[in-house]
C-alpha cells in the first residue's frame, strides 16, 4: 500500500514536470510568434514594421519626379526609379536596367558624366537622341559595407536653363534698346538730308539731260543703300520704343487666315503652296495684342517665303493643346530648313543669312512671344524644310 502511495505521488511530481515544460515551451513559442511578427512587419514598439517601412521608402523613391540611379561597378545601370525611366523617356524599368550607363548620358568633351561622386551640371540623352540639360549628385554606394558602385540623384533643369536663357536675353534686349535709341537717332537726321539730296540731284534735268546712265545707276544704288539704311533704323527704332501689349480676347484662326489672305498675292507669285491646316479646326481663343501677333505671323510668313525662293509649301496649323493649357502654331516650310550653328544664333539681333536682311525679323518675334508668356521653339521638319513652333496660352473657359 505504501509502496503504491510513493508511486502515486512520484507520477504527479512527473505530471508536474512535464506541464511546466509544456508551460515554458508554450511560453518560448509566443516570444518566438512575437519576434517573427515583428520581424514580417507587426507591431514594434516605438516604430513601424519592416514590411511597412520598406513600402514606404519605395514609394518616396517611386513618387519623386527626380530620377535616382545606381550604376555598379561594372558600369551598368543596377537600379533606376521610374523618375529616371520617365526622364529618359522610357515605359518600363527593364528598357534601362542592365544596360550601360554610357548609354544615357552625353560623353561630350566639357561635359562631366556621370560615375564621380560630386554635383554637376551634364546632359541626358533620351531613348529619342533628345538632349536634356540636368543637374547630377553622386556619392560612392555602399551596402552591408561593401562597395556597389556609384548612387545618382538626376535633376531635369530644361525649365530652369530656359529662363536664364530667357532672363540673359531680356538683359541683353534691353541694352541693345538702349543701344538702339542712341544709334538711330544719330543716323535719322544726317540720312533723311542725304536722302533728300539724292532725289533732288537725281531730278535735276542736266543730269537727266546728259544721260549719263552709269552716273544714273550710281544714284540708282545709292538711292537703295539708303532705303535700306532708313529701314533698319526704323526697325531699330521700333525696337526701342516698343509699347506696351494691349491683351484682349481674340480667335486665333481669323487672324491666321487674315495674315494668310494678307500674303495669298506674293505666295502665289513665289510659287508657294499654302495649306491652312488649322481652318480644320475649330476657332482658337486667345488674349492677345493683335497688331503683335500680325508682326509675329507676318515675320514667320516673310522668313518662310524667302526660305523658298524656287517655290515649294507653307503648312500653318494652330492646335489646342488642352491638357497644357497653350495653342501650338506651326509654321512648316519646305526650304532648306535652318541647320544647327544658324539655330545657335537665330534669336540674336541683327543676326542675319541674307544679303538685304536686318536680322531683326526674330528676334522681334521672340520679344513679342514673350509678352504674350510664350514660347519659340525650332524643330526639323518632316519634309526637311524648317519647322517653327510658336505656343501660346489658350483662354482658359
Ligand atoms: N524658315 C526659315 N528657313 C530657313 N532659315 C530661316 C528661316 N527663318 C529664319 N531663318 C534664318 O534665320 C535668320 C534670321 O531670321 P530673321 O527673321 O531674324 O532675320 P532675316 O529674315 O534674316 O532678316 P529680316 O527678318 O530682318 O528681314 C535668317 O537670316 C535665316 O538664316
Ligand atoms: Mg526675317
């Protein structure tokens, strides 16, 4: 009976035993449970989740315009967020990574390139050949302490060199107005006396009567120097004395088709075809000086036509373009287009290819463009000819 009472309480001690082990394990097993959830992203005490925190940094890696790169160190692209993608004019990530990063950036001599840690300014080359100007900040990348190439923040400074650009030009405009006033009326005076000289001698009937006609030619030639003379002084003047743009409401296409109507005679004479392509569409409200915008278009027709002296066709359209809010005119000609060095140069004034031209035709137009808060723009045309692009804010409704 003892014997069996000694059993008893040796299996309940036994019992015991076990269900305190089962007790602790249980225990271990929820400390574990607790370290895994936090490890898959549960609650952590004083912060987020890992799972959390990584969707995060992915989405303000993802959400920045500004492209972020890496480049390993074989020279290839080992990470790109879709800010990079976009910016170098991409759909998908895989049509960048992996390739070599040669592949997006200009080599050209001045400009540095990516691949040394340190800011500056180069040029991204797009999957199209474009040519952006960008602002690039590299660091060595290293991770778990090891080295993995070089990390790039890419900034897209278009916007930013167009208004310098746009800024050096105002700047330079201005001191040329001045410059402008100073000259013209210097020559207005002394030139109109000569010029009246000139018609009086050219009438006088001994001369006539001596019919000498190289001696008539000579006034012939000096009477033309000096129209011409007087007509770059007025432009000059024009330019000084601009006046202010008087904005109101008007349709874009009555005045293109007034302007149109205004060239049809020296169009046809020159052998120009011309396509009114924007008659196809509806009217296009703008606000605007009139008389400027007639200078503007007037300009772009002239320098069209004597692009073409053989002949040949002027597309003018004027398209809505609602979703940036701005009208893009196109002026295309099929002469023989304006080539690199002359577009480098096309907006200074008195920068001219002809032989009776002032050279202010342009940049006449750009003053003009930027009064109205837009922009000039010269492309390659389809047909090979030149291809100005004019945009302009469009009425909002
Ligand atoms: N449609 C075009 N096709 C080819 N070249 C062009 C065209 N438009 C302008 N250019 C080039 O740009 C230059 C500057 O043009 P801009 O209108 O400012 O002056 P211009 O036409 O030479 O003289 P102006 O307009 O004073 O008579 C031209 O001399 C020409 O070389
Ligand atoms: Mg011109």
């Amino acid at each position: 009976m003892e014997q069996g009472n000694a059993e008893t309480s040796g299996r309940r001690a036994r019992i015991q035993e076990v269900e305190q082990e089962l007790a602790a394990m249980a225990e271990r097993r929820r400390a574990l449970e607790e370290e895994l959830a936090q490890m898959r992203g549960g609650a952590q005490p004083g912060g987020q989740g890992l799972e959390e925190a990584l969707s995060m940094f992915e989405q303000i890696i993802e959400s920045t315009d500004d492209g972020i790169m890496i480049e390993d160190q074989k020279g290839r692209v080992s990470f790109a967020n879709m800010g990079f993608v976009r910016m170098a004019g991409y759909e998908s990530r895989d049509q960048v990574l992996d390739r070599p990063w040669s592949d997006f950036f200009s080599l050209d001599e001045e400009k540095k390139i990516p691949g040394r840690p340190g800011m500056y300014e180069s040029l991204l080359v797009t999957g199209d050949r474009t040519r952006i100007p960008i602002l690039i900040t590299s660091t060595s990348f290293y991770f778990r302490g090891e080295y993995r190439g070089v990390l790039s923040l890419i900034k897209d400074i278009a916007g930013r060199k167009r208004m310098e650009e746009a800024l050096a030009r105002s700047e330079k405009y201005a001191a040329i107005a001045q410059l402008s006033l100073g000259i013209s009326h210097e020559i207005k005076n002394p030139l109109s006396v000569m010029q009246a000289h000139l018609d009086l001698v050219k009438s006088n009937k001994t001369i006539k009567n001596i019919a000498d006609e190289k001696l008539n030619y000579s006034f012939e030639v000096m009477n033309t120097q000096a129209k011409r003379i007087a007509t770059t002084v007025r432009s000059l003047s024009n330019l000084a004395h601009d006046r202010p743009p008087e904005m109101r409401p008007l349709d874009l296409t009555r005045l293109l088709d007034d302007v149109s109507d205004m060239f049809f005679p020296k169009l046809k004479k020159g052998g120009v075809a011309l396509d009114r392509c924007y008659a196809r569409h509806d009217p296009v409200a703008v606000e605007a000086d009139e008389g400027k915008l007639i200078q503007l278009f007037t300009n772009l027709f002239f320098n069209a036509l004597e692009a073409m002296p053989e002949g040949g066709e002027l597309r003018v359209d004027a398209r809505p373009q609602p979703e940036s809010g701005e009208v893009e005119l196109a002026f295309e000609d099929t002469g023989p287009g304006i080539s690199a060095d002359i577009r480098k140069r096309i907006l200074d004034p008195f920068f001219t290819t002809k032989p009776a031209g002032t050279g202010m035709g342009l940049a006449i137009c750009q003053r003009i463009i930027e009064e109205h808060h837009g922009a000039l723009e010269f492309l390659d045309a389809t047909q090979g000819g030149a291809h100005v692009i004019v945009r302009l804010p469009l009425i909002q409704p």
